[in-house]
C-alpha cells in the first residue's frame, strides 16, 4: 500500500477517534441531564397517555376497601386479601383526599413519576457498579431500557400495581446511596441506605429481599472483609428481618404461601424468558407462527447469552457487573417465583419489575462490551449504536401497540363515566362492556399481552362510584348483540339474560348505553330506555296498522358526522314486526340505513306488551359532503311494510318523513 494512502488512512481515523473522543467528554461533562433528557422523553412517549386514564381493575376494591379505614388501621393491619403495604396504601390515601377528576391524575402522574425515578436511579446504579470507559453511557443505556422495559406495560398506567414501582424506588435508592457512602465514607449516604431498606417491606412484601439485593451490590462491587460495610449491610438486613417478624404479629396479614413449588420449573422458565427478553419478541413468533416450543427456545437463548457473558468476562477481564445484573435479577425475581404457580406468573409480568433492574444493568453493559470487541472507535459507536437501537424499538413498537389497547378499552370506560355524570341517566344500564381487551396475536411466548379494566370481583356501579359518579348502575352482556373487533380478543362482564330478561332490564334502567365496535375503534353509545305504562296516547307522528304508534321522532347532533335520531313509541303488543329508519338525499338516493330492533337491536316488537313506552335511539353516521338529508321511519313483516298513516293520511311507501338533516 502506499505511504501516502497509508498516512491519509491514519490521519482520517485520528481525527474519527478525537472527535469521538470530544463528544465523549461533551457527555461526560453534561452529567446526568442528557440521561434525563432520554428516559424522561421515552416514558412521556410511551406512558403520557396514562394521565388520562380513570380507576380501575384492582384500584376499585383497594379503594372501596380505603374508604372506610383510618391511617393508624392501615400500618395495624392487613387489607382484606391480606396484603400488608401501609406505604403505598398511605399514598393511595392522601391521593384520595383531593377533588375527584385531581385524583385520577395525580394518582397516575405519581406511578409515571416513579417510573422516571427508576429508570433515572437505574442509571446512577448502572455507572457505579462498572468500570472502565463509557460508564456515563452504559448508564444512559440502563436508564433508556429500563423505561421501556416491555413488561412494565400494566405495572405503570395501573395506580395499584405502585407498590411494584415503589419497591423498585427504595431498591434503587438504597443500592445507590451504599454506592455512594462506600467510597465517599459519608455516613449520611448510609442512613439514607438503610431508611430506604427498611421502608421497601412496607411497600411490597418483595421489599423483605432488599436488604439482600443491597449487600450484595456492595460485596460484589467493593469486597466483604471491611468492619464498618458489614455493619451498614447487616443494620439493613437486620431491618428487613424485623419488618418480617413485624408482619406476623399484625392481625388480618396473609401467610406467605409458597405456591411456585408446584411449578418450579415453569417458573425458572418464566424468569429466564426476562432474562432473555431482547430476543423474547423473536421467541414469541417463532412459538405462535411456526409451533416451536418455547421453552427449549428460552433455554437456547439463556445458553447463548451465557456464553456471550463469558467472552465478554474474558476478553474484558471485568465480571463484577456480570455477577451484581444477575444477584440482582435473582433475589428481585425469587419472591414472586416461590409465591405463584406459573399460570399468576405469565398473566401478571408486573412480577419481573424488580428483578428487571437487573435484567436491563445486564443488557445495557453486554451492549458496551460487545462495542468493545470492535478494534476501531468508530466501529465500536457503530456497534453499540445498533445493539442499542435492536433492543429499543422493538420495545417502543410494543408499548405503541399497548398504548392503543389502553386508548380502545378505556374510551369506552370514560364515555359510560361520562353519560353516568349527566342528570337524568339513574339507573344506568352497561350491555356488552368489555371486561378486559388484548392483542389476538400475543408478542411474547410467556407473557401474557392486553389490559383488564374490570375483574369479575367487581362491577359498572362501583367502577362509576370510585370514578365520581355514585349512581346505580348495571352491566350484563346480550349475546344477540356482541361485536367482533378483528384485531382483539376480549372478554365480558355480568350476567347474560335472554330476550324477556333483556326487556325487564331495560325496563328497570332509565338509560341504557351499549358498547360496539365500528370504524376500527370500540364505542359506548346510549341507546334507550323502556317505560310500562297505562297512559293513553298522546299526539302522534304516525299509526302503523297493526303495529306501534309513533308518539315523536327528532335528531340532535352528536358529534362530527354524527347524529342521534329519538323515537319514541306506543306499543299497542307483540308484533312479529321491525322498524326501518331510511335517510335519503334531496334526490331520493339511499344514503343510510338503521334497520332493527328497539335500542340497538336488543328489544324486538315481538316481546313488547301493551303499553309499553320504548324510547328507540339510533345512531346516524352522515358523509362530510351533501345535504339535506330526509329521515325517514317505517314498520315491515314478513310480508311487507305495514301501512303508516301521518295525519289520517297514508305515507308515501309507507315511510313517514320525521326529521330533516341539513349540514349546510
């Protein structure tokens, strides 16, 4: 090669290397705010949408169960399922003190919040326990994998899944200040260590493993044999201990049951399949598109990355991260592993908050190592860069799609809030409100996707109450009427009745609201309501031979494009009959059509009884373009439409024109 060429080549990757170099120092210098900067922007991203949200899944009872209990019962006792976590019930119970509509984001905003903190703790934690160049960016790394962390997906717009998000804070907060206090030598480091220790078992039981998780890291990072880190570490533990024996003398407090025994290797699977989850999306398609088995593919993967580790351990003589990631994965994941059978353990992957800090410490360093294999700088940021960048995104994708989830259920949910909230809609009857929604294709094989808004242990009225809207309320599910939204499975809530039953509860609610699924998204619209009644009729729209009288008929704007026609009935019996509502253009043309039964096709003229009153609300979807549009209502059999008469005189194909819609 010649010199001259030889010579450019080394100048061209001296001025690479220094400028890689003055950026480095750039990073090095601006702290911890670009780290900030990125974890704070991805959870915005990824969990902005949660301030949104109401209460709800296990937020309803905790909250009932809050109510009625003081501050001094809630650190002297056990919640009604036994759990013991008077710190985060504390929270709960402050949050409840402000003004409904303030609670619900407050209460969300401080899950959201502690999510940052975790992922910023993360990073601090991620840069003192290696060594070695790049510290400030292997964090950075730690900190951006642990806010999107794909199996945090439920734990963070959930507000009674904080007590996960709080022992992850006091975890990290202890480990980071013994971090601190080591080589500082600053005893205020310690007291912070050991308070943030003693207060995690108060949070969550799987608080009792953070003493251990803390002495570990310490022991780990900077050695056993030294008088006063022992004492430290040990004044910890012993803390932890006390909280233990603390708990079995509270009345109400719940025995900790070892159910995962049963189970021990399909937990051990669970747990790895965390360990492993850069791959878990690939091991998701290969098990639900091409049948493999996932456990031999988690095994596969955990080999793999076994081996990965000790190359790097090898070619970079450091191991100490290797062995804090993974001591803190273990004791973070061990409590939930030895408390549930494995069928709790894949429907709640909240369990892996925890020992995830471990998980993505491990990732992170794993990805600087490999950079480190590459001999150039530029090819190291190369490599890191998309190491980083295969891990990140896909996770982002993912949270997108449960984002999408959450927005789908839960507008559903603030639309029934919102109708129980106008006067004049007690008793509020729910028909086909979805229970719980989730992808038809999971994403990962051992992690259970989708988002559940109400368990089968609770109902409508007590979501609407704890919501802020204290009426009576009922939810059941109409088979005649269920939607199929092709994207999602889904499941229902409350009882089924038939079609008579179907009719006494429409009898017995003033409004009725029923979900469905059109245009690509789930809606809850009102649809009527049924009054049995001896009045004689009043003035009249149109008598239909044979069949019901048309007492009104109106429409009233309901949104862009949308439009609510009223019909109000007299039934004169059953009739084995149905109406037809028609909207025609100025020329005569179909535009639209609402034919079927009363209120969204759940009460049939064939079981109304002399008498009743049925208020029929049908839902008009017009084009953005046209108008005026003409309404127009009618009855038809088996044999044909049945004669309307408007003012003694016989409507135009038995269709009677009962409102005009001018969008002019």
């Amino acid at each position: 090669m010649p010199v001259a060429h030889v010579q450019r080549s080394w100048q061209r990757d001296g001025l690479v290397a220094r400028a890689q170099s003055r950026w480095a120092g750039l990073w090095q210098r601006a702290g911890p705010w670009p780290a900030l900067l990125v974890s704070g922007t991805l959870i915005a991203v990824c969990y902005g949408f949660a301030l949104r949200l109401p209460f709800y899944f296990d937020d309803l009872p905790v909250f009932s169960w809050l109510s009625d209990r003081s501050l001094v019962e809630l650190w002297t006792g056990g919640s009604d399922n036994g759990y013991y976590r008077p710190l985060t019930f504390t929270v709960y119970m402050m949050g409840r003190l402000l003004p409904m509509g303030t609670q619900q984001v407050v209460l969300h905003g401080a899950n959201v919040l502690l999510h940052w903190l975790n992922a910023i703790l993360v990073m601090l934690v991620a840069r003192r326990i290696g060594d070695g160049e790049r510290m400030s960016l292997t964090g950075t790394l730690a900190g951006a994998l642990y806010a999107v962390f794909p199996f945090l997906y439920r734990a963070v717009p959930w507000v009674t899944a904080m007590p996960h998000m709080l022992v992850v804070t006091l975890t990290l907060l202890a480990a980071y200040a013994a971090l601190r206090a080591e080589p500082e030598g600053k005893t205020g480091w310690w007291l912070v260590s050991v308070l943030a220790t003693a207060l995690a078992p108060f949070a969550h039981e799987s608080g009792l493993t953070c003493g251990i998780i803390v002495g570990g890291v310490i022991w780990i990072r900077h050695g056993i044999w030294h008088r006063r880190r022992m004492a430290w570490v040990a004044l910890g533990g012993l803390l932890n201990l006390g909280a233990l024996l603390l708990r079995m003398q509270l009345p109400g407090i719940g025995s900790f049951k070892i159910d995962g025994l049963s189970s021990w290797f399909e937990n051990i699977m669970f747990f790895l399949h965390g360990l492993v989850y850069p791959v878990g999306t690939a091991i998701g398609w290969l098990v639900h598109q091409r049948g493999w088995h996932d456990f031999t593919l988690v095994i596969v993967s955990a080999l793999g990355l076994a081996a990965m580790l000790i190359v790097s351990a090898v070619h970079t003589r450091r191991w100490r991260w290797i062995a804090i990631a993974l001591w803190w994965w273990f004791w973070g994941s061990l409590p939930a592993a030895l408390r549930f059978g494995y069928l709790g353990l894949i429907n709640s992957p909240r369990f892996y908050a925890l020992g995830g800090v471990g998980i993505v410490i491990l990732w992170a360093y794993t990805v600087a190592s490999l950079g480190q294999l590459v001999r150039r700088r530029w090819g190291q940021v190369l490599a890191w860069s998309a190491c980083a960048a295969a891990i990140i995104v896909p996770n982002l994708s993912y949270l997108g799609a449960e984002r999408e989830l959450h927005r789908q259920l839960f507008g559903v949910y603030q639309q029934i809030l919102d109708g129980a909230k106008e006067a004049g809609n007690e008793p509020l009857g729910c028909v086909n409100l979805p229970a719980w929604l989730a992808p038809r294709h999971q994403t990962y094989a051992l992690s259970k996707d989708g988002v559940i808004a109400l368990p089968l242990y609770t109902n409508a009225r007590e979501f609407l109450g704890i919501n802020g809207a204290a009426i009576q309320a009922d939810n059941v599910m109409f088979v005649h009427t269920l939607y199929n939204p092709e994207p999602y499975s889904f499941g229902y809530h409350g009882d089924w009745p038939d079609w008579g039953q179907m009719r006494q509860f429409a009898l017995q609610h003033r409004s009725v609201w029923q979900v469905r699924y059109q245009d690509g998204r789930l809606v809850a619209l009102p649809v009527g309501s049924m009054l049995a009644s001896d009045v004689s009729p009043g003035e009249q729209v149109a008598q239909f031979e044979g069949g019901p009288v048309l007492e009104s008929a109106y429409v009233q704007a309901s949104g862009p494009g949308h439009w609510a026609l009223f019909l109000d009935w007299l039934a004169a019996g059953p009739v084995d009959a149905q109406a037809f509502v028609h909207v025609v253009d100025r020329n005569g043309a179909m535009v639209l059509q609402a034919d079927g039964a009363a209120l969204g096709g759940m009460v049939p003229m064939s079981i109304w009884q002399a008498g009743d009153r049925v208020h029929d609300v049908r839902h008009l979807y017009l084009p953005e373009q046209g108008g005026p549009y003409t309404v127009l209502v009618g009855v038809f059999d088996g044999s044909g439409r049945l004669a309307a008469l408007a003012d003694d005189v016989r409507a135009a194909d038995d269709a009677v024109p009962v409102a005009t819609i001018d969008r002019q």
